[in-house]
C-alpha cells in the first residue's frame, strides 16, 4: 500500500506547463488560455495582472521565455502567448486594479530602489496595507525603463497600479544600507538594481512580487523562507502526437477578440493526462491518479473529520485491473495495482460493503461450480494432452459459439488439445480477495 501511494505521488497531473515554468511569474498560463477561449477577457486579464503587477510593462518588455518551450515549436508555431495577454489587456471592459477594502497595519517597511524589482515589492506590500516608504537615489522612479519604454508608457502603468494605494516617494536619496536610513522603520529591502545585472527585466519584476510574498509570510510566520530556486516542470509530452494547426495570424500585430480566441484555442493546456483519456474509468469519476491517491487515503484510513470512510469506496470498486493506466503513463504509475492494495486492505478490515463483492464471488463461484466447469479432453479419454484452450467463462457465456467454434479449429490442428471451462479469477482480484484468486488452477 505504501509503494502503491508512493508512485502515485510522482504523478506529473499537477505539474506546470511548459511554458509556465519558462515563465519568470509562473502563473497560471493553462488558465489563462482557457479563459480566452470562452471569450473571457475580463477574467483572463485579472489572471494576468495579478500575476505579473504592472501588465502593460510587461507585454512591452517581456523576452518571451515561453516560446521556446512550447511545444507547438516543432510542429508548427509556438503559441503567441505575449500577444494574447496583450489582447487581454486591450479587449479588457475594466483594467483597473482590484480595490483591497483592508485595514492598515501598523508595521513601516523600507523598500529601497524603484526600479522594477523596488516597484514590484512596494505595490505588493501596498496591496497588503503596509505603510510603504520607496526610496529612490535618482530623482524619478522606473529605472532602466527610461531607456527601454516610451515615459507615458511605463509612467502611466505604475499611477494606475497604485492609484489605490498609499505610499511614501522619496526621490535623490541614496541608501547604501540600514544604518544609512533617514526615518522609523521597522524591516527594509534593499533591491538589487544594477547589482542583477544577470536578470532580465521580466525577472528582476518578478523577484520584487516573490520578495513582497516572502516577506509577508515572515511577518505572519515569524519565518523567513529562501528564495529558493524555481525548480523544471516534469512534465512529459510527445510532440509528435499533436496535431498541427496554424496560427491565428501571420503579422506581428495587436489580435482582435476572434484572433485572440482563435490564437487561445490552439494551445492544448500541456497537462499529462494519458491515463485519463485511456481509462474510462477515471474519466468517469473525473479524477487523475493524485486525487484518487487523496481520497482513497482517507477512505482506507478515515480519521476523525473523514467521515466513515466511504469517500471512495465505489471508485476503488470499479476499477477492473486492466493495466490500460500504467501502459501509458510515462511515469509507469499502476493506478489499478493501488487501487486493488486498496481494495484488499477495506476487505481485510471488513469494511468493504458487500454490494461491491458479493455478485462477483457468487458469479465465479457458479463459474468453478459442477454446472459449469470443466478441464480435460473433448472426448473423455485420460490421456495426456499437450495443448489447453482456455476460453474464459465470460467468452463462454456470452456467446457460446465463439467458443465451441474456435475449439473445433483447434482440434482439427491438433487432437490432443484440452479445454478448460471456467473462471480465470479476476472476480475474486476485483473484490480484494487475493487469497482466492490465488487458489484458481492450483
């Protein structure tokens, strides 16, 4: 059971996209397409601009590291992801940002640059209702977006993502450290500004939104957690299985909604479902292995808030043990070899209901019965044969002659061959009985 729960954890269900994970914000991209494809912008771009803080620098500047990931690249193009967040902010009725009705918190934060990493810390903390003072040692706030973007450009995206909040500017003061601050504060962050030289723009945005979320989480935790590296997607995907289909348009322009929705419906999610779309039973309850995992768990092991355990109690009863799920699955995941472990230990604690064993065992136990079963050669002789024909006692019973006439042909090849008529014991393997089914053709 252990093993059978550890293999379902490397499940890549919930890994992220390719190009999500290429992205410096990570956010939800699978989403976010999906929402285009309804013809949602207004969601699609509240997704956005929540993720990214100032989205009209980032469609202006943003490198495209999704590009090269996808992989649409090797079958026909790369999904336009930059244009149709693009078109999200264009198509948009409301791209105001979202009014937080918080209280403020008495607590003085520092953040020190007002560049794109200063910017992106401060209107975070802002959000959250800190009291913010940005300091800045030259004497106007975007940094290196001066040299990159037209002023009303970035100027007017950074008024509108603090128009409603409040701060503190203070311009041509330099800070070389703590001790070197002018004020009562109670934490400072210093951005990096022309010490992260190495990171793009899109990075640099990114690290402030990360740093302001860390630093919350200290100031609620009274934990201060790295910066960790952001770790590779796992997911698995053959481009070879997908289908080709053009993009939307050709030119390099601003997407009209049609356009957009078009350019969204070509991007297929990359989310690795093989066992999903070959098992009719998980497409059935609608779960991939992880939630199976999940509910089973408590199923199996119900506490005090798990109810009596009958979360899954059917779903572990439906699976036939094909095999079809670990054939596919990149990961060789055996969904169907949990779910009988899982079927076996409810059965072992008696809490399995009958309902989900008891026609099965009845039907194999009529199927192994006088009626029914039988092992030797056609014509009654004890002699010993050299073949065996074993037809299945559901062949048998569903149509007969497939069954007869398939051992005629085979007696006409061969004379000695016997048949045996019976349960081959999935029955008992279906209803956790694992002791049973190995007692079949002992």
């Amino acid at each position: 059971m252990d093993e059978a729960k550890r293999l379902i954890t490397v499940c890549l269900d919930k890994e992220e996209p390719f190009c999500a994970s290429a992205c410096p914000f990570h956010y939800d991209t699978r989403e976010f397409a999906a929402r285009l494809r309804r013809g949602s912008f207004n969601a699609a771009f509240r997704l956005f601009a929540n993720a990214v803080g100032f989205p009209s620098i980032v469609t202006a500047l943003c490198d495209e590291p999704c590009k090269s990931a996808c992989p649409r690249t090797k079958t026909d193009a790369a999904i336009e992801l930059r244009r149709l967040e693009r078109a999200a902010l264009d198509h948009a009725a409301n791209i105001k940002p979202n009014s937080y009705n918080l209280p403020p918190k008495d607590i003085k934060i520092a953040v020190i640059g007002a560049g794109l990493e200063g910017l992106g810390c401060a209107l975070r903390l802002c959000n959250r209702k800190y009291q913010i003072t940005l300091f800045e040692k030259s004497g106007r706030i975007g940094g290196s977006l001066w040299d990159k973007l037209p002023p009303e450009v970035f100027l007017n995206d950074i008024e509108t993502q603090f128009m409603y909040e409040q701060y503190t500017l203070r311009l041509n003061e330099e800070i070389d450290g703590p001790e070197t601050l002018s004020g009562d504060f109670d934490y400072v962050y210093m951005a990096a500004g022309a010490g992260s030289a190495g990171l793009s723009d899109m990075e640099k945005l990114a690290k402030g939104l990360r740093a302001a979320a860390l630093i919350e989480g200290y100031l609620k935790t009274g934990v201060m957690k790295p910066d960790e590296p952001h770790k590779p997607t796992r997911m698995k995907l053959d481009p070879a299985a997908l289908f080709p289909v053009e993009p939307a348009v050709i030119h390099g322009g601003a997407l009209s909604k049609d356009e957009a929705v078009t350019e969204a419906k070509r991007c297929i999610g990359c989310r690795c479902d093989a066992c999903y779309r070959h098992c009719a039973m998980m497409a059935y309850f609608d779960k991939f292995p992880s939630r199976i995992a999940d509910e089973v768990a408590v199923t199996v092991n119900p506490g005090t808030l798990d109810g009596n355990g009958t979360v899954a109690t059917r779903l572990i009863s439906t699976c036939n043990q094909c095999g079809l799920c670990a054939e596919v699955c990149p990961e060789d995941i055996d969904v169907g070899a949990f779910l009988r472990a899982s079927h076996s230990a409810m059965r072992e604690k008696g809490a399995m209901p009958w309902a989900f064993h008891d026609f099965w065992l009845r039907d194999m136990a009529q199927a192994r019965g006088p009626e029914y079963a039988f092992h030797g050669l056609i014509d009654g002789t004890d002699k010993k044969p050299r073949y065996l024909f074993f037809p299945g006692c559901q062949l048998s019973a569903s149509e007969p002659r497939y069954a007869t006439g398939a051992y005629r042909l085979l007696l006409q090849a061969a004379s000695d061959t016997a048949i045996a008529l019976g349960c081959c014991g999935a029955p008992a393997i279906w209803a956790g009985d694992m002791p049973l089914a190995g007692t079949v053709f002992t």
